[in-house]
C-alpha cells in the first residue's frame, strides 16, 4: 500500500478524516504536514489523542515532510498525507510524486469566497490550486468518501455561476 | 415577560447531531431549553472555538457536550479549555447522558460527571432469547 490519500484539510485530525476515510481504507497512518503544528508539543498532543490507538500519527513541518514522502509510500498499510492548507500541498506536490489531490476543506474565513459547502477561498488560494493542478496533479474536492470526486475546474466554474 | 431560561451547555457536533440530541432531550423531558445547539457547517477550526468561546460567555454555561473524540468540535473545545479553564468538555455525548444531564439537580458540573457515568451503563447489546 502507500499514501492512498493527499489531502487538503484546515481542520486536520477530525471525524471525516479518521472515521470518513480512515476506515474504508483502512488507514494505519496519518502524515500530518504543518509547520505550526510540527513545532508545537502541545498541538502535536492534541492531535494525538484525537486518532484511535492502532493509528499512527507522524509529523513533519513541510520541508522535512518533502523529501520522506518517497519512504511513506513504501509502507506496507495505507496512510493518508494530510496538510492544513494549499501553500503547503503545493510544496509538497513540487518536490514529487503526489498525483492526486483531495480537498477535504478549506473553511470560511474573511477575504474568502464560497465553491462548495467545505470550500471557501481568496483569488491567491484559487491561483494556487491552478498551479498545484498545473504541476500534473488531479485536484478533486471531495469531503468524505460517499461524495463525488468534483474536479477542481468544474467547481471554480460552478461558483462563479452563483 | 419571564427570563429566558439559563443554559447548562453546549451541544456541539457534525452534521445536525447538536439540534437532534436536543429535540429528542425536548421530546422526553420538555428541558431541551437548557441545552444550547451549536451549528458550524462550513467553520474553519478558529471560528469554530470563537462560536463556542462567544456562546459560553454569552449564556453562561460552563459544560461542553460533542460528538466525537477527535470531531473538529472536540478539537476546537479542547484548545478553547486553555483560555477558560473553568469549562468542562465532554466528548462522546448521547441521549442517555443528556436526559441525566438536564433532570439532574446537582451543579452543571457535577451534573455533568454523574451523567457520563449514567450514559456508559446505558449501553447493552440485546439478542434474541436461545
């Protein structure tokens, strides 16, 4: 198995994560990538204590993250690559071999505009889901497995119909 | 015109799980009024501890009820027990705790230990007889 999912999630470690995709695929490992996180004991804790135990939660600020992806996807069990916003996917995506993108969610905050129910985002952070898409990643956003994969230009269109 | 009754918590969790524990709390009890639901469809993290941290100053109650452990709620209540340190959360929360909860007598967080205990017994597993 290998990384089966790369996701884009402000929310990180949640239910939709863990329960959503987690067991379906039978996730064994979650790659959280942040550099905030990644130098917070406290915030590492807290997110610890919200995977169940046979889960194994790594993290890595995402310059340490870029060059160790190659060595994740050679685990045997499935795991999930998993960044809190686009800058840092995109860093990811640069260094290599993630093919495949999902939006999990980028929620409201100020200066944002709504896509999607779970996808909400600046001019920039539009721009830089082109670019991530333009680096030959299929970009898709997608909150839980039972929902349709709806790729990234069909829903950059379907807001600005709104 | 009576005062609006004071809330004893929040409710908090995915999709309409905050508004359907309490209508069902209402439906048995009639006390769904001491339970705040808290909605935070398309909330990022930090609005979601700013909602709840507004909510428990605004009517104050001192108890949190989620959903799920590792729920985007639980989360965020988690870093918001930081700022307040005088709140309780409680993760895991169903119906049996609730109505405990809402028909307890003791002080809300008292009320509130007593009413997860309740709720663990409250589970059973039954099959037909062999």
């Amino acid at each position: 198995m290998t990384l089966v999912l790369n996701r884009i999630d402000d929310r990180l470690i949640h239910g939709q994560v863990v329960v959503g995709w987690g067991q379906p695929l039978d996730v064994r490992f979650i790659v959280l990538v942040d550099d905030a996180v990644a130098a917070s004991d406290w915030e590492r804790e807290l997110y610890r204590m919200g995977v169940p135990p046979e889960m194994e939660l790594r993290f890595h600020s995402a310059a340490e993250a870029a060059p160790l992806l190659d060595a994740y996807r050679l685990d045997p069990h499935p795991g999930i690559l998993l960044t809190g916003d686009i800058a840092t996917m995109r860093e990811l995506v640069l260094h290599g071999g993630v093919r495949e993108v999902n939006i999990g969610g980028i929620h409201h905050r100020a200066g944002r505009r709504q896509y999607m129910r779970y996808v909400f985002l600046t001019a920039e952070e539009q721009q830089a889901l082109r670019d991530v898409a333009a680096l030959g990643a299929l970009v898709t956003a997608q909150d839980v497995p039972a929902a349709r994969a709806v790729p990234l230009e069909e829903m950059l269109a379907h807001a600005e119909d709104v | 015109m009576s005062e609006p009754t004071p809330k004893r918590a929040l409710v908090a969790g995915h999709g309409d799980f905050a508004a359907g524990l309490i209508s069902a709390v209402e439906a048995v009890t009639g006390r769904g009024d001491l339970l705040d639901p808290i909605e935070v469809k398309g909330l990022c993290g930090e609005d979601i501890q700013l909602l709840l941290s507004n909510r428990l100053k605004a009517n104050g109650a001192t108890i949190i009820f989620t959903d799920l452990q590792a729920g985007s709620c639980t989360m965020a209540a988690r870093r918001l027990l930081r700022e307040m340190p005088g709140v309780l959360l409680v993760s895991g929360a169903n119906l049996p705790m609730l109505l405990d909860f809402v028909m307890a007598s003791a002080e809300p967080q008292e009320a509130a230990r007593a009413a997860v205990e309740r709720a663990k017994a409250a589970i059973s597993v039954y099959e037909a007889p062999k």
